[in-house]
C-alpha cells in the first residue's frame, strides 16, 4: 500500500497552497500593498509586519534608496504590510514541501519514471525564478509589467505542479478509469483547451496589469456608465490613460465566454459523461459567475465613493486564475490518455 506522503498527493497539497499564494497575491494588489514592504526578503528590516508608522520613517531615513513611488511621507498600516508579509510566508513553506517532494519524486523514479522527476524538477526551477521574479517586482515598486509576470509564473508554476502529480497518479496507481478519457477525438480536444488556456491566461494578465496599473475605474463607476458600458458608451473615447486596456479586458471576457461554451459542447459530445465534463462544466460556470463579478466589481464602487471593494477584487482574481488551472487539469489529463492509448 502507498502511503500518501510518498504519493502524488504530496504535488496536489502543493497545488492548493499555490493557490492560496496565488489569492493572497491578489489580496495584496486590490488592497495597494505591493509596496508594504520595500526590502527582500525582510520588511522594512524585520522579520515581522507590525511595523510603525515611526518605524517605517526610520527606515526612509535610514535607507532613502529603498523609497517608494509613494514617497518617503507615506505610511502603509499592519494590515496591508501583513498582506504582504503573509504572502512571502507561504512561499517559504511551500519552498520547503517543494524540496521533499521533488526529493521524493527522485528517490521514486525507478518506480514513477524519470518523467515525474524532471517534471519536478520544472517545477522546482520555477518556483525559485518565482522567488526572483518576486524581489525584482518589490525592486522596481510593482510595475504594472512586473506584476503580470510575477501572475503567469505563479500559474505556471502551479500548472506544472497539476502535471507532477497526474503523472505520478498515472504511473504509481493509474488514473481512475472515469478520469481517463479513451476516445479518439481526445488529440482534437488537446488542442481546442490548450488553447482556450492560452486565451485565457492573456486575460488573466491583462487582469493583472490593469489593477495593478490603477485602472480599474478608467471607465467610469456604477451601473451603465460604468459597467456594462464604459464612460457611458458602447464603444468608449480612447482620451485616458487606461480606458484602451479596460476595454480590451472587457471585450476579450465577452469573447472567451463564447470560445468556453463552444470548447463545453465540444467536450460533452465528444467525451460523454466523466470527470473530464465535470471539469469542463465547472470552468464555464467558474467564468461566468467572474464575468459577473467583474462587472459588480464597477458597479459597488460608486455606492462606496469610488472605493472598490477588496473582497470583490480577490475573488475575481481567483475565480479567473481557477478557471485557468481546470483547464490546465483537463489539457494534462488528455496528454496522459493519449500516451496510455498509444501504448496499449
């Protein structure tokens, strides 16, 4: 019997704290914290996120280089400094199951494959450009460019994980057989969600730029003015900053809904009844609720005097980032039928 931390559990437990390093990433853009902590990979030269107002004018003083787009005047509260310091914690932890679990993918090969190994071993390798990428954003005070890379990295990185522990499932047990997918037309589906991932993830770092670009009311707040149409019309006045990408983010949402509900159809004829079709279910329903969501995102601001709301904001970035990571699972579960049908 496999005991279960020597299994391909071990990548899926990875997988849900990618996930919520993935929330708390967000939970730091909509709350405008991505400065909070100016030096990595202390914060404001502690270990800690309780860090006073004094405190932080000390270390202005101490260290003027390390001043932010803020300036030296602004002062961050706990809350958001903990926000960022949460996050940097997560990666810590997950940097060591990482390490035991690409140890223990090592140590399994002979009975695993080399495969799941070097899969890892991406997987590794891209966390750590992860942790990089991360010092560099905090560096160059979270360039809206720096912030969308640091985004696909993290899906990446996540995606990789999904693929370690597919694998190991398939080579030390076998993918359940409602998982697997033996039909033919499956390369022909491969291909449609692996590039519906594709679109979707340029959405995701369209997302990404735009909040962390603080555009996010560049069409305007509120019902119709603000959303569904932007500055009060179909096809906006391209006369300020931000309202080009806004309503790309906009138009490219309307447009990935139909792709989802077409590659949807698709897979339902093609595969029948499985996890697969569950899967794909979810993702589309996953979409258009955030569809909405954005949408509400807009609107709530001008009930709050222009302040969006935080929860909003995260569980759209989430919502949008699952809905990437579905298909991811189900591109991967497809790769794996293949290679097991050609061998049999």
């Amino acid at each position: 019997m496999v005991v279960w931390y020597r299994s391909h559990i071990i990548p899926f437990i990875l997988v849900i704290i990618a996930i919520m390093i993935i929330a708390t990433g967000a939970w730091i853009r909509v709350n405008d914290a991505g400065e909070s902590c100016p030096d990595w990979p202390q914060c404001f030269g502690t270990w800690t996120f309780d860090v006073s107002e004094e405190e932080q004018a000390a270390y202005w003083e101490e260290h003027p280089d390390e001043i932010d787009s803020r300036g030296a005047e602004h002062r961050y509260t706990s809350y958001q400094i903990f926000t960022e310091w949460f996050h940097r914690l997560l990666v810590g932890i997950i940097g060591f199951i990482v390490i035991y679990s690409h140890y223990t993918a090592w140590s399994l090969r002979e009975e695993i494959g080399n495969r799941v190994h070097q899969l890892h071993s991406i997987s590794t390798f891209l966390l750590i450009l992860q942790a990089v990428v991360g010092a560099i954003t905090v560096d160059l005070d979270n360039a809206p460019w720096t912030v969308a890379i640091h985004l696909s990295l993290a899906l990446f990185f996540t995606s990789s994980l999904i693929a370690v522990g597919l694998y190991w499932w398939e080579k030390q047990s076998k993918l359940p057989e409602n998982v697997f997918v033996p039909n033919v037309a499956v390369p022909e589906l491969r291909k449609i969600i692996g590039i519906v991932g594709l679109i979707v993830l340029g959405q995701l770092i369209v997302g990404a730029f735009l909040s962390s670009g603080y555009h996010r009311g560049a069409c305007g707040i509120g019902f119709m003015d603000g959303w569904p149409l932007c500055g009060g019309r179909i096809i906006p006045e391209f006369n300020q900053a931000g309202v080009g990408i806004q309503f790309i983010h906009r138009t490219l949402a309307i447009v990935i809904s139909g792709i989802l509900f077409w590659a949807n159809s698709k897979v339902k004829a093609k595969v029948g009844r499985s996890v697969v079709t569950i899967l794909m279910h979810s993702a589309l329903g996953l979409y258009n609720v955030n569809l909405l969501l954005g949408g509400w995102y807009i609107i709530s601001a001008g009930d709050t005097e222009s302040v969006f709301s935080s929860h909003i904001g995260i569980a759209h970035s989430l919502l949008g980032s699952l809905t990437f990571l579905i298909l991811i699972a189900i591109y991967f579960i497809f790769v794996i039928s293949i290679q097991r049908t050609e061998k049999a």
